[in-house]
C-alpha cells in the first residue's frame, strides 16, 4: 500500500501494524511514516529510494490500552524527548497507562506535583529508529 495522509490521522500506528498471518508469511514492512520517495520502474514495481529511518510520534496519550505495537516497540532504539522520568530514570506520561509513581521527575527536571502542571510535555515525543535499512 502506498498513500498520502494528513497530519494526526495515525499514520505512525500504521505503520506499527502487525500482521495477524505473520506465521504463514505475511508481514508488515514499512518504509517510513512521514516521508518516502518510491521510484516505479517500468513493471511497474515500486522501490524506496529515500527513507527516514525514525518512527516518530507525541508521547502524551499514547499507551497500552491504545497503541499496544507501538508501546511494545519502546524498549530499544528509542528516544524520548520532553517526557517525565520516574526515579528508575524510566520515561512516563500522562496517558501511559499506569498511575504517576512517586518521586516522578517533570520535564523541567523538577520534582512533580499534580496539580501545579503536566509531568511531560503536552508536545513530548518519542523517535524509534528502524532496524538495519538496506538501499
């Protein structure tokens, strides 16, 4: 599948799909979720030529109970930009999934308390990077 989204319409969870019949051999693969340029050769089958190698997405709401693939690829290859940090220097917003643990660090780095503002950023991030990319 090719196409062209608008912003904020979930092309990254797109592009975190997993396939269902992966056992019988059909996989998802991506190419990007922002930007790639496909060369169509003469039969007509499309090749990569530019790709970005991160996966990227606002950390704030996004969890297990809404984005399962993409929480369960953060344990490698990721970095996190503007979010809480809990006192195991773990990542944590809000919209995680879990209630805010104790001694949580904010994203000024100051000690958090709940009423007085957001322990991330309301514009955090997250950057995966792909694995190895072969041209």
């Amino acid at each position: 599948m090719g196409a062209a989204f608008p912003s904020a319409c979930g092309k990254t969870n797109l592009a975190m799909m997993v396939s269902a019949l992966e056992d019988q051999g059909y996989r998802v693969w991506t190419v990007g979720d922002d930007i790639a340029w496909m060369k169509i050769a003469e039969d007509v089958i499309c090749t990569p030529s530019i790709r970005k190698l991160l996966l990227w997405r606002r950390a704030r709401g996004t969890g297990m109970l809404h984005n399962p693939n993409v929480m369960g690829a953060l344990h490698k290859n990721t970095i996190f930009t503007n979010v809480a940090m809990t006192l195991n220097r773990e990542p944590w917003w809000e919209g995680i999934g879990s209630a805010p643990p104790s001694g949580l660090i904010n994203w000024k780095d100051e000690k958090w308390i709940a009423p007085k503002g957001p322990a991330a950023h309301p514009n955090s991030r997250l950057y995966r990077s792909r694995e190895s990319v072969t041209e």
